[in-house]
C-alpha cells in the first residue's frame, strides 16, 4: 500500500507534470544495521519517482559507495542528494522525508526539475554575494 | 537558496531521527537553523528577514 492517497497522488502529479529536466534522487542507505527510516525514504521516493518519467531514484550504498559520500558530504543515513540533469542543487535531505519534510522535498524536486526559483528577486541578488562556503541546516519534526 | 548559488549547501534535517544533531544545535523547537554552525535562528521568518539572520555579512540594500 501507498504512502499517498489516491487523491493526493494525483493532486502531486498534476504539480511534478512541470517537471521538465531530468531530476535524481540519490538515496544513501544502509541495508544491515541502518536506519529502520531508509526503507520508508525509498518507498516515498519511489511513489514521488513514479508521478513522472524525468524523475529517477539512485539507491546509494551508505557503507561501500564512499567516494559518492565524500563527493556528497553525506555523514548520515538516510540521506537524499538532488540532482537536476546528473548535477548536484546542494540539496539535501537527511531522514525520511514524511511529514513536515515532505512538502519541502517536492519543492526541491520541482526547483531542481524546472529551474523556477520561487525567491525574492532582490534575494537572489543579495545571495549571489555569497562567496564562501556556506552550510545551511534546518532541523524539522514530522508532525 | 542552495540552488541559486554554488557556495551555499542547504540540508533538512529530521529533528527526531537525529537526536544527537538536535542536542548538538540545542534543537529545542523547530523549525530551527543553523548556519555554519554558529548562526541560530528558533522559527520561521519572513525571507528578508531569514536572509539578514542567516547571512550578516551579505548586504541588504533595502533594510526593513
């Protein structure tokens, strides 16, 4: 059975239809001794991946796929990477993305799939300043 | 923000899930930010707002 409802799952559909660039969810998970959390990242994934054909889920091993951990600076799992066109957005996800996660994770898909950045014209002038490393966390609950 | 600039890396973090991230940021209600591991700001603001609290070396040109 589905995360989503049928009613949701097509209101999502009928949002991800703009999607119009090839987006990948890579998945960092550990199958023995991870988190009980990776199998429900992947089911939510699935069911988002499922709503459009330019969107793809990339299953990463937590524990052998290093270099892409490294590339990624992924220290935890689960952890979800999005890419848009096969480069990285430096987006990132860690846990399931269920409640509260949820609706930002189909904003960074739709962001990633279609380029259309939802901030303040005069935000993006002042963020294009930025010239250094900048690490940006946002702790979240599921409910 | 991470999308529209390549020096800023932006993470969601599942609070509960990560017990020992939360106690680390003192995650005492969220949703809670940090920046660069020092900057904290407790709820959501308005995005200027957001910006001059994440980013106070970044100029606004307009201050509210």
């Amino acid at each position: 059975m589905g995360l989503l409802s049928a009613s949701d799952e097509a209101v999502l559909k009928q949002h991800l239809a703009a999607v119009d660039s090839r987006v990948s969810l890579l998945l960092f998970t550990q199958t023995i001794g991870g988190s009980e959390s990776g199998p429900v990242a992947k089911q939510v994934l699935d069911e988002i991946a499922s709503l459009n054909d330019k969107i793809d889920v990339v299953e990463k091993n937590f524990v052998l796929d290093t270099d892409d951990r490294a590339k990624y600076g992924i220290e935890r799992e689960p952890a979800i990477v999005v890419l848009r066109n096969g480069e990285d957005t430096r987006m990132r996800f860690l846990g399931a993305p269920t409640g509260y996660e949820f609706v930002p994770l189909v904003e960074a898909v739709l962001l990633a799939g279609t380029g259309n950045l939802e901030l303040d014209p005069a935000t993006v002038q002042r963020l294009a300043a930025v010239d250094k490393p900048t690490d940006i966390k946002v702790f979240s609950t599921p409910t | 923000m991470a999308f529209s600039n390549a020096n800023i890396t932006a993470t969601s973090v599942e609070a509960t899930e990560f017990m020992d991230l939360s106690r680390r940021y003192r995650v005492t209600g969220v949703p809670k930010t940090i920046v660069n591991e020092t900057i904290e700001i407790l709820g959501a603001l308005p995005e200027e707002q957001f910006v001059d609290a994440a980013l106070p070396t970044v100029d606004n040109p307009s201050p509210s």
